[in-house]
C-alpha cells in the first residue's frame, strides 16, 4: 500500500535533454531558408540556373524578397515626398483664392498622406510575407514529394 495522497497530482515526465542541450542542438536560423553551402560563386550560378529553369522546379522569390521590398520601400518613399510636396503646394496655392479650402487641403494632406504612406508599407508587407510562404509551401510540398517517392 502506498502513502501517496490521490489529491496531489504527479509531476509530469522530464524531456529526454535540458532546455540549454538542445538550444545548443537547435538550428539557429529556423526560417525555412536553405544556407548557402561551398564557395560563394556557386550562389550566382544557382541564381541564373534558376532564373533560366523554363521547368519552375526552383524558385528565385524567396532569394529576392529582401531585393523586391527594398524597391517598393523607395517607391512609397518617393510617392510620399511627391504627394506630400504637392499636396501642400497645391493647398497653399489654393488659399490664394479660398483661405478655409487650403486650410483644409492642407491638414488632409499632412494627415491623409502619412496614413497611406504607412498602409502601402504594410499592404506591401504582407503581399511580400504571401508570397515567400507560397512558395516555401511549394518547395515542402516537393521536399516532402521527393521523400514518400522513395
């Protein structure tokens, strides 16, 4: 017979390793992204045999997200500074004839073009996020194809 009271529950089991063996056993880049392996002149190769692979079976997205939201990064930024520019010229120039409908151009401007700065910059964000997981998807889905095949 045993001495243990039914009201206090057993500790539950120890993991097999301690939390700081397998932070160490851990892969630290876990982002999906293969690491380039061997001499750095294998990463043009693999770039422009994949930009010229007429099969799609390797995907260059992935390597040129960082690439395509640096651009749309300075497309919205010159965007901004045109419409934010032009915005309160076009307000001063109409308080020439009409004081209260510059006022008003102005202030739209100074608040209704920061706020549509900001929503491009997330709008361009998760159309980017999208589409880099579509194709990590895809890159599984062919990992995991390669792997039931055999």
């Amino acid at each position: 017979m045993t001495d243990q009271n039914p009201s206090v529950p057993t500790p539950p089991p120890l993991p097999p390793q301690s939390a700081a063996e397998a932070a160490r056993t851990a892969d630290p880049d876990d982002t999906g992204v293969p690491t380039v392996r061997g001499d750095a002149g294998d990463v043009g190769k693999g770039f422009f045999t994949a930009l010229f692979d007429l099969s799609f079976r390797t995907f260059i997205t992935r390597r040129l997200a960082s690439v395509f939201y640096l651009v749309g990064l300075i497309a919205i930024g010159i965007g901004f500074i045109v419409y934010f520019v032009g915005g309160i010229m076009s307000a001063i120039s109409v308080m020439w004839f009409n004081v209260g409908a510059g006022i008003t151009g102005l202030i739209a401007t100074i608040i209704v073009v920061p706020v549509l700065t900001f929503l491009a910059i997330v709008l361009l964000r998760f159309i980017i996020e999208a589409v880099v997981a579509l194709i990590a998807i895809a890159e599984n889905t062919e990992r995991t194809a390669q792997h039931t095949r055999r």
